[in-house]
C-alpha cells in the first residue's frame, strides 16, 4: 500500500493485543519469524524520488509508520533518530505513529522536539480496558500536537469517557480482529465508544468488523475484508468531529496553502468502506477490476 512506511519489520509480542498479531500470520506465511527485527531496504521511502524528480510521497499524505513492528521498539533504538531525521525532512507529509509502549516515548523523542512537531499524529493501542488504563494517561502527558486512540484488535469493551473530556484525543478508531485465532468483536462495544465520542466531538471511525462479528448476541463469521469493511460502513456509526488540521510546512518552513496539498482519489467500492474516513485514497495502479 502506497501509504505505509516501514523502516524495520518484525517484533515483539507484549500484550492481549499481540496474541494473534496479523504481522506474525502473515510471515509465517512467507516461512519468515515475526520475532525476527531488521531495518528494512526501503528505510528511506519518505524521501524516494520518482523520475521527474518529485517525491513519490506528495505533500498533505497520510503515512502510517511502523505497521509491521512498532517505532517505539527497543530493538530499533538504534535507527530511530535517523527516522525522525526523516519525518523533520518531510515536514509537509503527516506521519502516523502507532504504540503499545507509550512508557519508552518521552525518552526517545528528537532533543529539539519541544511540544511535538505539527506533521507527526500519535496514537496508542487500546485492544481492552486494561490497556486503555494503562497506555492512555501516559498518552495524555506526551508532548504531541496531534494524538489519538485505536481500539484494534477490539477484544474487549473499553470506554474513554474519562479520557475525552481533556480535549487532547482527536480520532478514535476500533476495528475486529482477522487471521488465525481471531477472537470476537462485540458490535455493543462499537456503540458505546461511539456515543462517548460523539458527546465530545471526537472523529470516530469503526473501519472493519473483524472475523468473528457479534450484532444483537447473533455471531457471524466474515472472512473477507473487503466484506468486514463494508459492514462496518453500512453501520452508520461513523462520526466526523470536530476537523482535524495540520499545519504543513515546506522545507523552508513555510506553510503550505490547503490547495497545494494532496487530495486522495477514491473509486466507486471505496465509498461503501468503513476505512474510506481515514484513507489516503486509491493510487489507481490498475489492480483493482
């Protein structure tokens, strides 16, 4: 996908969340171990050129890093400083950061960093209430401009009423959980984050029901995506909230007017995708029929 960015690949398992981690089911897959860490060949895509010479990356992209490991790592502390060198390049391109270890981030941020740079959106790993608790208030404390929540795997209900009303958390997301093992995702518990986002104004987006799908105490098995993707659009449970901006500068640190930056394409079968919300858009590479 022409909107992810993995610097290294491979990780370790250190919560529920992990149990049946997609990164994993997919290695084994390929006959590789996903406990196996190394920096990836593509480490520097962020900065990648095409034959214009533009960068492939344009600005106002969406990037999420690290979904195939986790940035905050300790066995990728020796190449994280020169990723951070790569997203301060890249100031007019959003990074989004995902972690289940939010106790390692403050002593691993760029010594410049101040209260956090506009172009980087950090998000923690809430897969149930005891890690909602756990991660969340050290979330609160980080110095980030953009943060947010995702409820992914979503194997357990958790409510973020108590969270919320601090008005840092900007986006909450909640998906099911696929491949081996998946384990059932309750639709009572999509609805109860949803109706505490919607009382604070905080964009809310369910994005797939997972493989094992509770609705009115009925179990369903969907093991298609696309169809879990879809399912959780014809929900209706999505909330806009309050808008999100970045304000994305230039390397000369100018801002970058609205109209200059990149404005995701999406094919007709995206409109009916849970995802669509947080989407970079389709790349159009002919793949799709």
């Amino acid at each position: 996908m022409h909107d992810i960015w993995n610097p290294w690949h491979g990780c370790k398992k250190i919560s529920e969340g992990c149990e049946h981690c997609y990164m994993y089911f997919l290695d084994r897959l390929r006959e590789k171990k996903g406990s196996e860490i190394y920096r990836a060949q593509n480490f520097d895509y962020p900065l990648k050129k095409d034959r214009k010479g533009s960068c492939k990356i344009k600005s106002g992209e969406k990037i999420r890093v690290c979904m195939t490991s986790d940035f905050f790592l300790q066995e990728a502390d020796p190449w994280r400083d020169e990723a951070w060198e790569i997203m301060r390049q890249r100031s007019d391109v959003i990074f989004y950061l995902l972690t289940k270890r939010p106790e390692r981030v403050a002593d691993h941020l760029p010594k410049d960093w101040g209260d956090g740079w506009e172009n980087i959106f950090f998000n923690v790993t809430a897969e149930n209430q005891r890690r909602a608790d756990e991660r969340i208030p050290i979330l609160l404390t980080l110095p980030f401009r953009h943060k947010g929540v995702m409820c992914a795997p979503f194997i357990g209900a958790v409510s973020l009423a108590k969270y919320l009303p601090a008005g840092q958390i900007e986006q909450v997301v909640c998906g099911g959980e696929n491949y081996d093992g998946a384990r059932p995702c309750n639709f009572e518990w999509v609805k109860q984050l949803r109706s505490e986002c919607m009382e604070y104004q905080v964009s809310f987006t369910f994005i797939e029901t997972g493989t094992k799908f509770i609705k009115d105490r009925k179990l369903y098995t969907l093991p298609d995506k696309r169809l879990q993707a879809e399912m959780a659009y014809k929900s209706g449970v999505n909330v806009a909230g309050k808008p999100m901006v970045f304000h994305l500068t230039d390397a000369w640190g100018t801002k970058i007017p609205k109209e200059w930056l990149y404005q995701p394409y999406f094919r007709e079968s995206c409109l009916i995708c849970g995802s669509k919300p947080i989407c970079n858009g389709c790349t159009q590479c002919g793949k799709c029929k």
